[in-house]
C-alpha cells in the first residue's frame, strides 16, 4: 500500500547547503532538465550545449511556465574568447498587430491588451535562440541536444507536485474557453482526460516529441520558414490572429553588448532593453550610494523597497524595444543619476515617478563546464501556458507577450507592428575585473530584477553562499502599491515597515517570491551552486 501523505503540505523549512563540482553543473528547477544538461555534458557537449539541453527539456517537464512558444534570452560567457555575450530572441509583434486593429476587435477590455487568445501573441523566440547558441558556441548538434527533451516527451515523466499545482491553477484560467474552438487543442494536449496530471502520474507529450525532433532536424528551420511556420499560419488565420508566416520568416535572435552597473566592485551584467534587467541596474545604482549590514533590517528592507520603486517609475516610462526608446538606456544608469536618486529618499515611504536622467551619457537556468564556459539562460511563456492557443498536433503553446503591449498610442510600450515589447524575463551575471563571477537568476514576471537585486545584495553585501543567497526570504513590490514580505521576515518587520508608511502583509504563498538558480567559479576553477527551495529545483553536476 502506498504511503499516505501530501508533498505540497510542506511542514518543515528544509536546510540546503551549496554544491561543489569541477567538471560541469546545471541548475534547474527540475531534475530532469538539470539531467538533460548534464547529459549533453558527458557526451563532449560544452556548458552552452548543456543549457540548449536543459532549455529544451524545461519545455516539457515545466509546460505551464515555458513551451515551444516562448521567448528566450541568454548571457554567455565564452572562456576561449574571454567575453560575455547576449542574447536577445524575444519575438516581436506581427505586422498586422496595430492599435486600432484591437480596439476593432471589441477584445480590449477597458482598453487594455487581453490577456489570452490569438491577440496577444507574438512570434516565438526560443527554438532560434538554441539554434543559434548551437550555431556559435556548441560542440554536439542541436538534435543532440534536444535528444532528452524528446525522450521524457515520448516516454513520459513522473508529474511533480509543485508541477501538478501549477498545472491545475492553469486549468481554471482555461477553464471559461472550454466550449471555445480556438482552445480546444489546449485541452486536447494539456487535459486530455478532462483533468490535469496528478502528482506521480506519467506525463507523455508525444506531439511534442515530434516537434522537437523536427526542430532538431532541420536547425529550427521549419519552425520559423517551413511546416510548422505554415500550420501557425493557418490556425492564425482561421481564428483571427494576426501571427503570419511572414512573421516567424522574419524573426531573428540578435546578438547584444549586455549592460551593466559596478557595484562595490562586482559588474552586475544584464540584457539591454527591450528586458527588463536595467530595472536591476537602476536599482543597484541607487543603493550602492548606501551601506548595508543588517539583511533582515528595517533600513535595508525600506531603502531596496523605494529603490525599487524608483527604477520600476523609470521603466515603466521609459524602457520598451531599444530601437523605439526616447532616450538612451545608458542615460538611466549613469552613477551621477543613481546618487540624484539616491539622495530623493527619506525614511518614509513614497509613491515614486519617473525623472529625465541628465544628458552625456519565467524558467531559469544556469550552467557552467570544466573549461570556464558558463550560460545564464531563461525563456517564458509569460501568463502560465501562456496565451492559452496551442497548435494542433505540435504541442506547441504560443506565448502571450504581447499582452504587456498598450493600447495607448502616447506610451513608451505602445503596440506596434514589428515592436518588441517590455519583456519581463532577464539572465543575470556577476563579473569582477573582467572575469566570470557567474550566472544567476529569479524567474517570476516583475519580481525577477527584484530577486535579482535581493540575491545581488545577499551576496555582495551580507556574504551569503549562493544556497543561501536562494533560501533567504524575499519581499516583493506590486504594482498596484503593495508590498508582501515571506513569512521568514516575521511581524515585528511587517510591523516596522507598515510604521515607514508601506503598505504590508505577510505572504504564505512561496511561489509569487520567484525561483532562482545561481553558481559561482572560485579562483581555483572549483564550481559553487545554490538551487531554489521554493519548487522542484534540482543541481546535476560532476
């Protein structure tokens, strides 16, 4: 008889050390994935093949936060040319996607984007960013590489229980499309018996297999210029999308100089705009004008909170597709700036707006080789499953970026045809005097460039490993004004915070605070890694 008990009724914080390897680790929020890129490191692969491995295999064994339909971004460090690179593959909007075609639509509820449908789609960048990871960087060919992706589809994976969790909250959101034709494939592939996976169950894909072996094949040639461009078309326009075959056609991954602010002497790294990493930036910018000591203090937690809300102020006025930005980004991150801000704050708290700078100037995963090679690579449906608009026979779930779009023609993310949008899902990577620190990152919407100030700061400032940096307990502002703490904070904070004028509660539920990963090269070569606590994470390494 099986044991009776419930592993979401978690009872007992768990204590999780940092792992030590030397000739590669992968840091995923699932075992399988992190299995998928260890894979492809035994078979001669580099530390880029081991995140196309894993990035691939997350869309399978983690549906319900990334697909075949998602966007991706990277930061790679290359040790034989001793360089970080970015990589930006988000899609943009098709070129039949303007203002007035949505407002036409009568589905922009209170003039806003809607969330789910064909409407918010935009054209997937995740298969050509692993072609092109492959393409510069990679030792094994992208069907090698997407060989474990393709087994757990066919064969099938054990359904975790924070998985399980996910997938039915996901459900419910579909739930009102149910008679709807334009989602009947979702349920068809998602919840084909009427239900969702139980914990334990099998979960086979086997449409998904086929796609992925088709993108292996042919160098995610078809998915962007052949068979499987041409059935998005067609499903396109039968239920009145806008994404065409000339819109996959014409999608590119762009290659990026990544951004950065030195903070008390490390280079946080980010990717440039359209993400928002400089959200990050702006953020450390400020605080670094600040000493710090006390983690858990009211000082540090009041200072990173209005800090936060400063560069949020200037995001959400300013960062859009670089291209279409009325300023340079570079302007927001000017230390001269940081310190203006910086020097705004008191003890209370505010509602902070946007400032001109002066002129002159949601899967994450980490890996790293014996060699020095190592990846930051995240990639993200957006909303869950995303747009809730599956592609018959394919398995692939079309990601809803498109809702962050607005509708209103004077705003800085505005829709238009051939835009990127703001994009929430940032890589992050730590350098000192130009060398690899690592990677690191905290998937979860606008709370990554949150997490990754919080995880930035436990390391740099209070010397946390990089476990610890993970297990510690987060804050998260909304952006509706409020602020939620994790339980691991306690009232007394809450208390004090509440006294500075926040408007605070505390938040039981882990899973709005992110999910992170982080590894570390010590001087020896040695690799250090932390995995998230808060889900199935898991560390595969050598």
């Amino acid at each position: 008889m099986d044991l009776q008990f419930d592993p979401l009724n978690q009872r007992y914080p768990s204590i999780r050390y940092p792992l030590y390897a030397r000739g590669g680790m992968v840091n995923c929020s699932s075992p399988q994935a992190s299995a998928a890129g260890l894979e492809a490191l035994r078979k001669g692969g580099n530390a880029m093949d081991a995140a196309v491995a894993a990035a691939a295999a997350l869309t399978v064994v983690k549906p319900t936060s990334n697909g075949l339909g998602s966007d991706a971004f990277a930061l790679i460090w290359s040790e034989k040319e001793q360089k970080l690179f970015g990589l930006n593959s988000s899609g943009r909007a098709p070129m039949l996607a303007t203002i007035e075609a949505v407002l036409a639509s009568g589905k922009a509820k209170g003039g806003k984007m809607p969330r789910d449908g064909w409407i918010p789609v935009t054209v997937p960048g995740a298969p050509k960013a692993w072609s092109e990871v492959v393409r510069r960087f990679g030792r094994l060919t992208l069907a090698e590489d997407l060989a474990p992706a393709v087994r757990y589809a066919r064969d099938g994976y054990p359904c975790p229980a924070n998985l399980s969790a996910m997938w039915k909250d996901s459900f419910r959101v579909y739930e009102p499309y149910a008679d709807d034709p334009a989602f009947a494939a979702w349920f068809e592939t998602f919840a084909p018996s009427g239900r969702t996976p139980r914990v334990g169950e099998m979960v086979v894909l086997a449409d998904h297999a086929d796609t992925l072996e088709e993108i292996g094949a042919t160098d995610a040639e078809s998915f962007y210029s052949g068979e499987l461009a041409k059935r998005i078309d067609a499903e396109s326009r039968r239920f009145g999308g806008y994404l065409r075959y000339e819109d996959m056609a014409a999608h590119r991954a762009d290659w990026v100089e990544p951004i950065s602010v030195n903070y008390r002497g490390y280079d946080v790294c980010e990717i440039p705009p359209n993400g928002q990493g400089i959200v990050c930036l702006m953020a450390l910018n400020i605080l670094k004008e600040f000493a710090f000591t006390d983690r858990d203090g009211l000082q540090t937690v009041h200072r990173q909170l209005e800090a936060m809300k400063m560069a949020f102020a200037d995001a959400f006025r300013y960062v859009t597709d670089a291209a279409q930005m009325e300023i340079d980004h570079h302007d927001l991150l000017q230390p001269s700036y940081g310190a203006m801000r910086a020097a705004e704050m008191t003890d209370r708290a505010k509602v902070w707006t946007h400032r001109l700078p002066p002129k002159s100037g949601t899967v994450y995963l980490a890996t790293a080789d014996g060699e020095g090679n190592m990846v930051s690579f995240i990639q993200s449906n957006y909303n869950g499953f995303g747009s809730g608009i599956v592609i018959p026979g394919t398995g692939i779930a079309l990601q809803n970026r498109g809702a962050d779009f607005s509708l209103d023609p004077a705003a800085a993310n505005c829709l238009k045809p051939g835009k990127r949008s703001y994009h929430t899902i940032i890589p992050g990577f730590l350098m000192k005097d130009g060398k690899p620190v690592g990677p690191f990152g905290v998937m979860g919407a606008y709370m990554q460039p949150q997490g990754h100030v919080q995880v930035v700061m436990n390391a740099v400032d209070f010397h946390l490993d990089p476990q610890q940096c993970l297990n510690a307990p987060r804050w998260q502002w909304l952006r509706d004004g409020r602020v939620i703490l994790e339980p691991g904070f306690g009232e007394p904070l809450a208390a004090q915070l509440r006294a500075a004028g926040h408007d605070v509660t505390l938040e039981p539920n882990y899973n709005l605070f992110g999910r992170g990963q982080m590894i570390v090269r010590l001087d020896n070569g040695v690799l250090c890694g932390g995995t998230e606590p808060r889900c199935d994470s898991n560390i595969a390494c050598f």
